[in-house]
C-alpha cells in the first residue's frame, strides 16, 4: 500500500496573516543568531550614532545580560517608539539600496531583539530629556522619563526567553564569551578612533574587563596599526608589512604579515569592506592564494585588509547578518589583493618574522644563573683582537688550525678584500660552515645561523620562475587531442577563460555542443590528466571566479627542481661561496623563507646571546 504523501492534504489549507510578535520572532531568527549577533547589531548601531567611547557588559556569554553604552548622537523621546518598529532606520531613506554608507539599515535589529528578550533603550538627545522604553517578548511599553546624562545605553535581558528552543542550540558560555570577545575585536580594527571596553559582570557588580582599546590617535596607518597592536598582539605589528595599492577605483589597505609568522589555523584572517568586517569566500581564497608561494598547506597567512570602493560597486544587503558581500566585478578585487600581497612580500625581501629568533632562544638551556657577576663594558674590536692574542695559550695557533677545518678567515680567502666590511651588511659576513649546512655569519651586532640548502632552494626556484615567465609557458602538442565532454554551462566557463589557458600552454577548442578539444598542455608538467585537469580549472572558477591550478603545479614542479638542483646537505662551502651566498639572499625577494614556508635563518642579537650565558 502507498503511504501518503507528508505534505499533502485532503483538506484545502487556508493563508492566513502572522501577527506581528510571530513576524519578529521569525526575524530574530535570521538576524539574531546568537549573543554575540546581539553585540554585533548593537555596537553597529552605536558607531552609526557618532559615538566615540562604547562599553559593552555582558554575564553568562550573553544568554542573561548584554548591556552596550555609547556616547552617541542618541534618541529622542518622540522616536523612541519608532527604533522598536520593524524596518524603521535613520540610516536609509530607501531610495538607493546600492548607496550605503552604514553600518546598519535593514531596522530589524532592535525590533528583533526585542521579540525574542527583555529589551530596554535609554536615550538623551541633544536638546531634549532622557527617556525609556522596553520592549518584552514584542510587547512595548510607552516611554517614560530616565536619568542620563549623553548618548544610549540599550540593556538586553534573558535573550532568546520567548523562543526557549533556541536555547538549546546555545553552547556553553565560555564559547559563547569568545564570539562575543571576537565580534567586539573585529568592530575594534574597524574603528581605530572608537574606544572600546568589555566588561565581564557575570554575577553581578562591577565586574571585570576582558578586553579595552583606547582610541587610537595618529595618521590613518598609525591609528591602524596601534590598534592592530592592541587587538592582535605586538608579535603581529612587528611582522605586518603595510599594505597600500589602487585598481581602477578600488583602494587596498592594511596590514599583512610576514611568511615565517604564519598561523596553523585561518583564526588570524580580518577582511573588511567600506569598513564593514565580512567573511567572504572569495576575499579568503584570494589571501590564499597571494600567499601560496610561500606557506605550506597547513599553514595560513595572519592579515587584516581593508577594501575601500564606490558603494554601488558592492551588495552589502545580500545576508541578514550582512557578514557577506557581492562586488559587481570580483575578478578586479580578487586581482587586487592577490598582486598587491605578492608585490608587499617581493619588496620585504630576505626579512624574516622576529617570532623566529625569539623560538630559538627559547629552545636554548642555560644553566641556572647564580648572582650576576660584574661585567665591564663590552670591548671595541681591535681591542678584542689584541687581548685574544695576548692571551692564547702556548700551542694554540697549531692547535686552532687543526680544528679549524670548516672556517676560513677573510685575509686568507682569494676574495678577502671584498668581504672585508660585510659584517655591515644585513647578513653579516660568513664566519663558518657547521654541520656541511649552517653558515654561521657575524652582523654589527649579532649573529645569523642561516639553513644553506634551504637558502638556496629558495633563491633557485626564484630564478626558475623568473626564466619561465621570460619566456612563458613551453606547450607540447598532444598528438590526438583529448575530447572533454561538459555541460553547456561549464563549456562556456572554461572558453571563457582559454585566453588566460592559453599563456600558460594549455590550448583549448570548442569541439561542438559542450564538448571541448585540449591540444597543447605545459611542457612540463609532462604526461597529464587532460580531462581532470579541466575538471580542477572548472571547480575553481566556479569557487573563486578565476583558477591557479596550472600555474600551482607548474610552480609544484619548479619547485622539486630547485630543490634538487641547490646545495645539498653535507658539502663545505668556501668563504666566497657563503657570503656570496648571503649577498644573494639580501638581493632576492622572498628569500626569508623556503618554498614551504619555513625560515631560511636565524638573526640573534647580541644582547639575547650574552643573556643565555648570564652576562646581562
């Protein structure tokens, strides 16, 4: 016997109106997805009011108490009613949806929250007396008057009381603090001239506050970046390289860091547009793809980038949360990023992440220090070099040229004259060969350990990658070409793209209906996957709008070569060949690390060296 279908009825159902309370329950849903959807909504429309100074309170993670007071432009009494009614804004008039200059628009916030919590607003506005109104579980009450002196302070209580079954899908309150805590620090990067304060009160009082940043002062990239300094640590502002370039009207800022300084998760990633943070797919794969030549797959870039444009070249009302965003021409943004990002690292050359030397000097063991014993000040070199030889004991020059097998002295290499001032350089002047790999060079005031096959590695692939695009991709032409049968959609999406194909010397052919023909593939990948191949190209031009794939594995194979064809472990490099070597790597974009991301030296300052053995 068939069993009915669920959704069919014998009876004819009815339409009928939702009442308003069911309508904004049903909008909370959409806009208010947890606590810290709340803060967001509600810090958003604190920084559209003006305001300068904002505190945002909350207890439990935000399921019993989120409090937020600004010192903004405020509410009048007249209006109070009006900022609880759904789809009411002072941000819009509704004429132009593409011309957005604010944070909030769509007016359901505060009607929503007050659909699903007990929410209370009191406002003064310039001129005029506080005032109160609260809403509970839709129901709003007449304003009556308050005592404040400025600005808002909008109180929501037991969020989500009216809908108990969202409750269920809260999660523990330590994570739903840490949302909180992330939504407030992202508004925080977005705004360097607002001072932020949040403030735990979970139990009551005064509590405590778990996170502030006074507002920032300075040109614009000096505001940024102490703020960046706040909300990221100071780790990352001394590793950021600052970003700054234009594409046909579409300006790039910020603040991106170095390879070595790089992430096991995306945690680290901050895009915003016209100042509004957002997480969009395509922004994301674009900051991926700026950095994959240089970090392994299991390492991500750490970056906070802003994108400035005309507002009616991006939708911002294509979410509820307005957390994602639609440009009228992704392929201009995603060039942006990709290129000013490569252009940032090409310029910070052989600069490696100060994080790297302070890994290393915490991988060392001194001894436990006993009282500090009195050092006379550090001696000028001439004068080392007289007391050194003053002091060696008899038998020492034998012995020392005995011992010295893998170091060389600058007079007595051929080219000594020439690296007679490279300690100067940024590098340092080669010192010694340990272990067949690590050059150990001296800077005016420090030491650089540097991985000579890594070093080099680097430099080759570099070198490789310039000749190729020299002389662009070589094409092998298949003797039968490989019929690729697709959808008529997909067809269209690869030939519209063989121009690009094409430089990289995969040459494609309409073949009839929505077939195409591949003649020609890279030279070098040698045998390929025609069919799987297009397959890849086709999946991300419909993820990101543009493919990386043949150039990714042109470089994957570059790079194999590199690292076959650079110095191996285990020879002794000459003193001209080191700090030949090392005059390479000053000159070379991007040779601070490998081509997986890993530092190619090591710079300890003096300071640090002369503290692991108690002299400090």
């Amino acid at each position: 016997m068939n069993a009915p279908a669920p959704h069919i009825s014998e009876n004819r159902p009815q339409i009928r109106q939702l009442d308003e309370a069911a309508i904004n329950r049903i909008a909370a849903g959409e806009v208010v997805e947890r606590p810290a959807s709340a803060v967001k909504e509600l810090v958003e429309n604190a920084i559209d009011a003006g305001a300068r100074r904002i505190e945002v309170a909350y207890g439990d993670g935000g399921k019993t108490l989120i409090r937020v007071s600004d010192d903004g432009c405020g509410i009048s009494p007249a209006d109070l009613p009006l900022a609880l009614a759904r789809h009411a804004t002072s941000k819009i008039d509704g004429s132009d949806l593409l011309n957005i200059h604010s944070f909030g628009f769509r007016g359901e916030a505060l009607a929503s929250l007050g659909a699903v919590g007990r929410l209370t607003i009191t406002s003064r506005a310039p001129g005029h007396d506080a005032a109160e109104i609260s809403a509970t579980a839709g129901k709003i009450t007449a304003p009556k008057p308050a005592a404040l002196s400025a600005g808002t302070v909008i109180t929501l209580r037991d969020l989500f009381f009216a809908t108990p079954a969202r409750l269920k899908f809260m999660r523990s309150d330590r994570a739903e603090t840490q949302a909180i805590t992330d939504t407030v620090k992202r508004l925080a990067m977005a705004e360097p001239a607002v001072a932020f304060t949040l403030r735990d009160v979970t139990g009551g009082g005064e509590g405590r506050v778990t996170f502030r940043a006074d507002a920032a002062t300075g040109d614009m990239f000096d505001a940024l970046h102490e703020r960046l300094r706040t909300v990221l640590g100071r780790e990352f502002a001394e590793n950021a390289l600052r970003i700054e370039t234009e594409r046909e009207g579409i300006l790039m800022t910020g603040y991106a860091a170095l390879p070595t300084y790089s992430r096991g998760a995306a945690v680290a990633q901050f895009l915003f547009v016209n100042g509004r943070p957002v997480r969009d797919k395509m922004l994301l794969g674009a900051l991926r793809a700026a950095y994959r030549d240089v970090l392994s797959r299991d390492r991500h870039p750490a970056a906070a980038l802003f994108i400035e444009c005309d507002p009616t070249l991006v939708d911002v009302n294509v979410h509820p949360a307005k957390s994602e965003v639609r440009f009228r021409d992704p392929g201009t943004v995603r060039g942006l990023i990709v290129s000013g990002l490569r252009h940032a690292l090409a310029e910070a050359g052989h600069r490696a992440s100060t994080t790297v030397a302070g890994a290393t000097l915490g991988a060392f063991r001194p001894e436990p220090s006993v009282a500090r014993v009195y050092q006379m000040d550090r001696p000028s070199a001439s004068a080392r070099a007289t007391g050194y030889s003053g002091q060696a004991p008899e038998g020492f020059a034998e012995m020392q040229s005995a011992l010295s097998a893998r170091t060389a002295s600058y007079e007595d290499s051929p080219q000594g004259p020439e690296y007679s001032h490279a300690e100067h350089a940024p590098l340092g002047a080669a010192r010694a060969q340990v272990h067949e790999n690590y050059i150990i060079a001296q800077t005016a005031d420090g030491i650089v350990i540097v991985d000579g096959h890594a070093a080099h590695e680097r430099l080759v692939y570099e070198k490789l990658k310039a000749q190729m695009a020299a002389r662009s991709v070589p094409a092998q032409a298949l003797l039968i070409p490989e019929i690729v049968d697709l959808s008529e959609g997909d067809c269209a999406a690869i030939l519209a793209a063989a121009p690009d194909l094409t430089t990289l010397g995969l040459t494609i052919e309409p073949f009839g209906g929505g077939a195409i023909a591949v003649r020609e593939t890279p030279a070098i990948l040698g045998n390929v996957d025609a069919r799987a191949m297009i397959l890849d190209i086709l999946d991300e031009l419909s993820d990101q709008d543009s493919s990386d794939t043949i150039r990714t594995r042109i470089d994957a194979i570059l790079s194999r070569i590199s690292c076959h064809g650079s110095i191996r472990t285990g020879r002794r490099m000459q003193p001209d060949e080191m700090n030949a070597l090392l005059r390479e790597m000053e000159a070379t974009p991007l040779s601070g690390q490998c081509n997986h991301g890993r530092p190619t030296y090591v710079e300890l300052k003096l300071p640090d060296i002369e503290r692991l053995f108690g002299r400090s």
